[in-house]
C-alpha cells in the first residue's frame, strides 16, 4: 500500500510534511489525522464569493457569483495545466503548479510570472507569500496587508521553513540554525501582527487569528504574543497562567486563542465575542481533563 500513496495530507494549519522535521514542528496535534490517498485528491476551495477546484487531470474549474473576479479563469486557461494546489484570499486565487511555478487570477494579478521553485504559497486576505524550495520568500498583493515584504526583505532570503498569516500580515518561521535559533519575521500591516516582537527567537510554532493576531510557542514553553489586542494579541491577562502551567497545544477562531495545558487545564484570551472569555473556562480550567478542541470562526 505504501508504494502506492500518491500524496500524503496534514490537517491544514500543518506544515508540509518533509524527511527531518521533528513533528513537534509541523503542527500537528495529538488525534490529529493524516490522510494517504491512493490516488489525487480533488480540492475544492472557496474565496468570499467565489469556488475553484483541481480537477483529476490537474486543471482548474472556477465559478461563483456572475462578474466577481475569480469566477472565471478564462483569463489564464492555458496556463492552468498539472495544478497540485490552489490557495485562496478574499477575492483572488493562486495555483501552484508540479514545476514550482504559479498562477494568479482575479481581483489581484499583480504577481511574479516566472516565479519558479515554490513549494507552498499561502494567504492573508488581500496578499499572497510564496515559499520556495531554497527558503526564500516572495510576495505580492496589497502592499499594505502583507503584500510588500522590503523591508524585511533581506532576512527572508534563506531558511524560511514555514509561513503564517493574519488577515492582513504574515510571520515567517525559520528553521533552527546556530545564527537563527528558530527566529520570526513578520511584516504586513503593523496593528495586526505585521512588525515581530524585538529578541523573539527560539520559537517552536506560531498561531494565528484571522483578526489580526500572533502566538508564538517557545522551545522553552513560553508563549509570546502580537498584533491586534482585542483579537488575541495582548495575552498579558494569562501570561502567568500560561507560563506556569505549560502549553500542550494551541487552537484559535477568528479573534481569539484557547490553549491546553499540559494538566489538561484551558486557558483562552482575546474578543470574549470569539471565545476570548467563556463563563465556563475557568471551571475547566481548575478540573482539567480537556483533551482536545475543536474551533470554528467564532467559538470553541
């Protein structure tokens, strides 16, 4: 059966997987389930009005609302030709081609056309960041959510191992090295994650909400937070809390975070609207016991 895996599929907030990275590093959480198909798997996605999907012979059908961009991809047909993945934002799509190579097409085509060696391209709402094969990072899109990276540009030459995102900003993670010590580097729009917290280094993992928040998971415990407070960016109300009872594993919705302590205690911060807050969270919290979450955009 191994021979005949044609692909193997983390849970999506995962990293992909490759030979060498320890799983503590891809994000992958207890009971999480990984996926071996036997044959490619279609893939649907969905920006806010509009559907595209992989078909089996690696093109790309796209539809939706009539004359909102994205719905057609007559603009570009041609090129969509042996897509393994398409990566929405809010009004745009880029496919990402078995050569490296990628695709834009609706409300924003300002991108790189011979971008080459990409091995994984990701979104805020109105930007797009490609990872490519050697490390680096290119982006493009509103310049003002995470679309222009050049001012960080230099530190994101080499050793990028894996990207996150806000709705308008994006944190890079790169890998452990004796001169990067598992550094990030974040750029974007300030007020929602886009400037990196001054010294933060040795960062196993980072979450994000869609609202505009960061949480980065320290190789010693510790959880470091940025970006917009009310979206779960000031965790300083927790901070002891989280410190003294140590981070198993990090969910989040749009605007919030819920951590698991290793006691199987909770501890959430961020819009009591989103989860931030819940009348039953401390009683959880002092009997323990919790497993796992689940999350949807706006509750736990």
């Amino acid at each position: 059966v191994k021979d005949k895996v044609v692909q193997l599929i983390p849970p999506r907030a995962a990293r992909p997987l490759r030979p060498g990275l320890p799983l503590r590093r891809c994000g992958l959480r207890c009971g999480d389930v990984l996926t071996a198909p036997r044959r490619a798997v279609p893939e649907v996605v969905v920006t806010e009005k509009t559907f595209a999907a992989i078909t089996p012979s690696g093109g790309v059908i796209a539809w939706g609302e009539p004359e909102v961009p994205g719905s057609s991809t007559s603009s570009v047909a041609e090129q969509l030709q042996n897509v393994i993945e398409i990566t929405p934002s809010d009004s745009s799509f880029a496919a990402l081609k078995e050569d490296g190579s990628v695709i834009c097409w609706g409300a924003n085509e300002t991108f790189e056309p011979n971008l080459k060696q990409v091995l994984r391209v990701f979104a805020a709402s109105e930007a797009f960041a490609a990872l490519c094969c050697d490390g680096s990072v290119y982006c493009w899109g509103d310049p003002h959510r995470g679309g222009d990276m050049r001012g960080q540009a230099e530190q994101l030459q080499s050793e990028v191992e894996h990207i996150f995102a806000t709705g308008s900003a994006f944190c890079a993670l790169k890998a452990s090295t004796p001169s990067g010590r598992g550094a990030v580097v974040a750029w974007g729009d300030v007020l929602q994650g886009g400037r990196t917290p001054q010294g933060l280094e040795g960062v196993r993992h980072v979450y994000s909400t869609r609202g505009g928040a960061f949480a980065a998971v320290k190789e010693d415990g510790e959880v470091v937070t940025w970006g917009s407070s009310v979206d779960g960016g000031d965790s300083s109300r927790v901070h002891e809390l989280l410190k003294s009872r140590g981070i198993r594993d990090i969910y989040s919705t749009d605007s919030a975070f819920a951590a698991i302590t290793f006691d199987g205690g909770l501890v959430s911060w961020g819009n009591a609207r989103f989860g931030g807050v819940s009348p039953g969270t401390d009683d959880v919290a002092r009997r323990g016991g919790v497993v796992q979450l689940c999350s949807s955009s706006c509750a736990f």
